[in-house]
C-alpha cells in the first residue's frame, strides 16, 4: 500500500479540507487507473521521512529541500496556482512582516534588529530572505540575533510578542491566515515582499513509474474542476497547477548561491 501526505499548509483547522481534497485527488487518480492508493493521508509522520518514503504517491514539499536533499528521491507532479496575493500564476514569494507598532519601513532599517525563521531548510522563511539581507549585510553580518521558530506561525508570534522584530512568512500562509484566523496577524504589518519563486510542489516518489506520473497529472486536472472539491478548494486557496520545466527550482539555489558569494551564509 502507498502512502500520501499534506502537510505544508494543514493547520488543523484545515483537516476537513485537506481530507476533503485527498479523497477527491484519489478519486480522480482511481479514474485515471492508479489503484493502489491510501484511503486516508499520513499525518504525523517527520515530514523529511514522509518524503523518503519509496511508496510515497503524493506529497507537497518545499522547494528548497526538494533541491538541496530530494531531487533523487522525489518527482514533481505538478505546481498548485493559490488564489492569494503575492502569488503570480504557480510563483509565490514571502512577506517580510514587522509589528504594527515598530518604526521599521524598509529592509536596510532592519539591520541590527532581530529576525524570527521557520527553520533553515525554508525557502520563504530562510532561504528568500538570507538572499535579500545579503547586499544589504557587512563582513557577513546583518541582524543582531536570528530565533528559529520551528514554523511560520510561531515566527509571526515572536513579532507580535516582541521577541523578535521581524520574519519572512510565505504569502500563502499568510492569506490562509488572513481568512481563517486573522487574530494571529493582529498587531503585525507587511513592509516589504520578496522576489517570486515557484510555488510549494506536489511530487511522488521516484520509484512512481512515468505512467502513473502522467495519469497523476490528468487526474490533478480532472479534480481542479470537479464541482464536489469547490469548497476544498476555495478553503485551501487552491486555484489551479502548472507544470513547470524541469529547471524551475534551481532558482532557489541560485539564491543560495548568490548569498554565499556574498559572503552571507547564514542569517547571523
């Protein structure tokens, strides 16, 4: 039996949905001819195992990761398009938030101040923003202290609660904030956003043969518009995918890259 998984944007508060989705994706995939598929996601399970799996038929991961540790173990299916703004066709970016009350209005005022990230394998928590600090930092230096949150959430709360000035919280997050619970960003405000990169993937494990890949990708269109999944959809900000050309991501390492020629490797 495969196994599938959800776990980038599924807040609890989202489960229904995210389920909702699923039991759609697997119906059309069923459609297409792929039989064995679970009835139910995985949840719980560290999401860099989840990805590792050999009988993983469908995930979402970030982009940066699938680059740096799972572009040999992962296959892109498809780039979901989210009706959120800052998103441009299967292109998302981050904002870079500061409190409602703080005197900070640009990137260059930030220096010396303190940033809050999800986690360093982040493109939009961590990755985006050490390559938008890096022209901006001195002898590889730029903010005083950098507090790894653990998620985007809790990066917003640090803000909010000052314990930390600033974060970079991806676009999508943020609008599924915005619309479910807004309370998180009170007392918080967007003063810059940054450059797009594709969005978050759906991908399978390299062991799914090209046959199922394909009909995973029909199935994907068949469920974009089934009339059933509207609501899921809405919920989740899902507004269509793209297939990108195989290259698409190495954006993010390009970014990398950039920030270390800099001399900007790490955030602090």
């Amino acid at each position: 039996m495969t196994i599938a998984g959800l776990p980038m944007y599924d807040p609890q508060l989202l489960h229904a949905a995210t389920d909702a989705w699923w039991t759609g994706l697997a119906r059309a995939f069923r459609h297409e001819g792929i039989e064995d598929l679970p009835d139910h996601l995985t949840r719980g399970m560290p999401e860099y195992a989840l990805w590792a799996r050999p009988d993983l038929i469908f995930a979402q991961t970030c982009g940066y990761p699938l680059m740096k540790s799972f572009r040999d173990r992962l296959k892109v299916v498809a780039t979901p398009v989210y009706d959120a703004p800052g998103c441009e066709g299967a292109h998302y970016r981050s904002w870079i938030l500061v409190r409602e009350a703080s005197p900070l209005m640009q990137l260059a005022e930030l220096r010396g101040t303190r940033v809050a990230y999800n986690s360093t394998d982040s493109q939009s928590g961590y990755n985006v923003l050490r390559a938008m600090l890096a022209p901006l930092a001195k002898s590889g230096h730029f903010v005083s202290a950098a507090i790894e949150t653990g998620g985007h959430r809790k990066s917003i709360a640090a803000v909010r609660e000052g314990r930390a000035d600033f974060a970079a919280i991806d676009c999508v997050t943020y609008a599924i904030l915005m619309r479910h619970q807004p309370q998180l960003l009170y007392g918080t405000r967007v003063i810059a956003g940054s450059p797009p990169a594709p969005s978050l993937p759906y991908v399978t494990a390299k062991e799914t043969s090209d046959d199922d890949l394909a009909r995973m990708r029909n199935g994907l269109k068949e469920a974009l518009i089934e009339p059933d999944l509207a609501w899921a959809r809405e919920a989740l900000l899902i507004a269509g995918a793209e297939i990108l050309a195989e290259d698409a991501y190495e954006t993010m390492l390009t970014q990398e890259r950039e920030a270390l020629a800099q001399g900007y490797g790490t955030l602090v």
